[in-house]
C-alpha cells in the first residue's frame, strides 16, 4: 500500500502538501455555524451579542436572520428546528410555518436530524434523547446518559441507530434510539493508557468508521471495517508526513472526522496542545493517500467541520473567531490530468487591481506555447465563467474580465477564484489558481 502512495505522488507531480483554497466568509466575531445546504447559507452566530446573521454563498449578501438561535437543517426537506428559551421550534420553509415542538433540554443543546428526517437527536452535557417526528410533532423514544459527544457528536448509521462514544470504557458503542440497546462495537487495546477515541465519523456506503485517539499512539486515522471487525491505519503523520512542520509540532489527535457526500474523502484537522500548529488534512479512500491541505503554522483551533458539498467544507476558526470556507482538491492519477505539468520558468499569474469594483485585468507570462482556458469560480467552487485565449506563443498576455458571469449578468460582491490553465504542445496541463475580491 505504501508503494503505491509514492506512486500516486510521483505520477500527480506533487507532494503530500497541497493547499486548498480558504476563504473567509463571516466577519471577524462569529465563530459558531450551521448550513442550510438547500439553499447554500452559512448562519453563523455573533459570540458577543448572540445575533444570528445569514451569509448567503452564491450571492454573496449577508443580513440578520429570522431564527433567534442557530438553527440544525433537515437534510432531505427544506426544514429547520431550533431552540428557544429553552423550548423546541421547527420552521418549514416551503409552507413558512413554525410549528411548537416542546421543552428543550436546556438552553442551546445540540440537534441532529437523522438521514432521512425521521428522528432527532438532541443533547445536552452527558445526556441524549430521540425523538421520531409525527405530522410536524416529536415523540420521545428514548434516552441515554454517561457519554461524551461534546468532541464527538453521534454518528448516524441508519433512522433509528447511532455510533456514540462512551469514554468510561474507552469504546465505540452502536445505540438503538427505539429500544435503548448497546453494543460494542470496538474498544481501544491500548489498555493502561489514558486513550479515548477523540474523532469519528460513519461512512455508510462503504461500512468504515474512521477514528483517532486523544492520546498515543496519537498522530493516526484508523479505519474499521464493520463487516469484517478489520482495523487498519490509514493515515500516520510521521510515517507518511516526517518532513511535514505538522510532524514537528507534535498533534496531541485528530479530531473532527467528516466523510464528504460521495465516501471517498475524509476531512480532519490536527489539535495541538499551543494551536500554533494546526493541520488541516483530507484522506482519499479511493486513493489510500492524504493531503495536507494548510500550512501547520496557520495559526488558529479549527473545528465544526461540515461539507457544504462535495468539494467545499466550511469550518470555524475558534481561535480567529471566524468561519472559512475550504475548496479540496482532486487528486489525480495521470500525467495528462490537472496540476501534473509544472513547466521550466513558468508561470506569472496575476490580476490587477484586486480588490476591484467593475473590472480588473489578470496578467500571465509563459515561456513555450500552448493553450490558455480562463476559468473564474464562486465561493463553492461553482463555474461561472469561462474564457479561452487558445493558442498562444510564449510571452505576456492579459485578458479582463467585466464581473459578469457566464450568462452575462453581473456577480454579486464577494471571493472569487479565478484558474488559469496551460496546456503546452505535449498535452501536459499546469494550474495555477489565484483569489479576487469583487466590492460594489
């Protein structure tokens, strides 16, 4: 397996090290955030007045939300639920109806629908309760107590079964919501150590649950097979990263472990004891490789990892108090595909001025002739424009673009990315990507 990671390295034509592209997308202040995938809008939560504020991602725009605490998203129906004053609320936005769905556990506990908006799970400190839905009302089903999922929120398995953690016996345990049962699922084998399970996350169309220790042997993502009861590592950082400066830091575990939509990428970040190293990491299964995906000294803790879609994670920034969006990168295994080609004394990719208002002009310099494609994405990696220079000889060129989309209209305000692609005689592609900033 591990000659084939370098395989897959040699023929991509980079490292394990290949930064996405992080955009801010709150003010500097909001910290706490959900999704609502439906209609692509980050609702983030000001940490000192408690205000919701929505950030709309195709458009660019921001305003006060309607909801008076963050609100969790049903993942097959436009439908929200979420809590005040210590009551449960859900708002469908199809009928705009908000319908009482009784007492909260306490004051902002934590909500989860299940895959396909059956039940709802809510907690609150070491306690968690299911509910199924009934004609727009819950009716509780059952509950249980004396488990961590602060760090570790449950993962869904079906409508009415959920991985939790129980840091008592330092295992995995399978929890029927209708009946209450448990079973075990895994428990650490590193007995005499202080070694809870720190992250995991259930991927359901392959049967895997990916987790990591709290402690050693600390720097490792672990791969269960539910069907087989086979555990294997996927990724260990000193083995498979021992130049990366995330190595050097020493991770005390891995933590917030998300599966994308299509199972084949998982998303984690390295907790450090200082959060002055802090890796943001993506595992291709497909691939059986990792990529780092930001630079270990960007400082900050990152946390509340979701998948916008399946290219695009939006995480929280605890330390920056900021949310972020995170464009992942596809790995590639052929020489004619992208970011296998990087060409001798090439290439000058810039735009000017930036930020700009109505027009601005990108500048490129190349040393051989091929073929240029322009290519100008959103926030969620989107493409919304689209320009080929063709054949071109070596040497400086420009193009500008009037921050209008491929249809014409005019985009909103907002972070773009605009890609450049080269593709010399021999067919072999070289990309370079850099950020725009359009104000109006």
């Amino acid at each position: 397996m591990k000659k084939y990671k370098v395989l897959l390295t040699f023929l991509i034509g980079i490292s394990n090290y290949l930064f996405g592209q992080i955009t801010p997308i709150t003010p500097v202040g909001l910290r706490d955030f959900t999704i609502n995938k439906f209609d692509k809008i980050v609702y983030a939560r000001d940490n000192y007045n408690a205000i919701v504020n929505e950030y709309n991602l195709v458009t660019g725009e921001s305003k006060s939300s309607q909801f008076p605490n963050l609100p969790v998203f049903a993942n097959k129906s436009r439908k929200a639920v979420y809590e005040k004053d210590k009551l449960l609320y859900m708002y469908d936005f199809g009928k705009d109806s908000t319908y009482f769905l009784g007492p909260a556990i306490n004051y902002d506990p934590y909500l989860s629908f299940s895959p396909n908006d059956i039940g709802l799970l809510e907690g609150q400190n070491d306690t968690l309760k299911y509910f199924l839905f009934t004609n727009n009302s819950i009716k509780p089903q059952s509950s249980v107590q004396n488990l961590r999922y602060s760090q570790n929120p449950p993962s869904w398995v079906t409508d009415t079964t959920v991985i939790i953690s129980d840091p008592h016996i330092e295992a995995l345990l399978l929890y029927n919501t209708i009946s209450g049962k448990e079973d075990t699922i895994l428990v650490t084998p590193y007995t005499g150590r202080v070694t809870e399970i720190f992250g995991f996350d259930y991927n359901k169309k392959y049967n895997l649950i990916a987790y990591s220790y709290e402690t050693q042997p600390n720097t490792r993502i672990h791969l269960f097979d539910m069907k087989t009861g086979k555990d294997s590592v996927a990724f260990h950082l000193e083995s498979d990263m021992p130049n990366s400066t995330c190595a050097d830091g020493a991770p005390l575990s891995f933590d917030y472990l998300k599966w994308a939509s299509d199972s084949n990428k998982l998303l984690f970040f390295g907790n450090f004891a200082t959060n002055s190293v802090a890796g943001i990491y993506t595992y291709y299964l497909d691939k059986d490789s990792t990529l780092l995906l930001s630079d270990c000294h960007d400082f900050g803790l990152k946390t509340d990892a979701e998948w916008m879609s399946n290219d695009t994670v939006i995480f929280s920034n605890q330390t920056a108090f900021r949310v972020y969006s995170l464009l992942v990168p596809k790995i590639t295994t052929s020489v004619d595909d992208e970011d296998s080609y990087v060409p001798k004394s090439f290439i000058i990719f810039q735009n000017y001025p930036n930020p700009f208002n109505s027009s601005t002009t990108f500048q490129f310099e190349n040393n051989e002739p091929g073929n240029v494609e322009l290519n100008i994405y959103n926030i969620l990696g989107e493409l919304i424009f689209k320009h080929s220079l063709g054949q071109i000889n070596a040497g400086r060129h420009s193009f500008s673009w009037n921050g209008r989309n491929k249809n014409g209209s005019n985009v909103s305000s907002g972070i773009y990315i605009a890609r450049l692609h080269f593709k010399n005689l021999s067919k072999s592609v070289f990309v370079k990507s850099i950020k725009l900033q359009l104000i109006k």
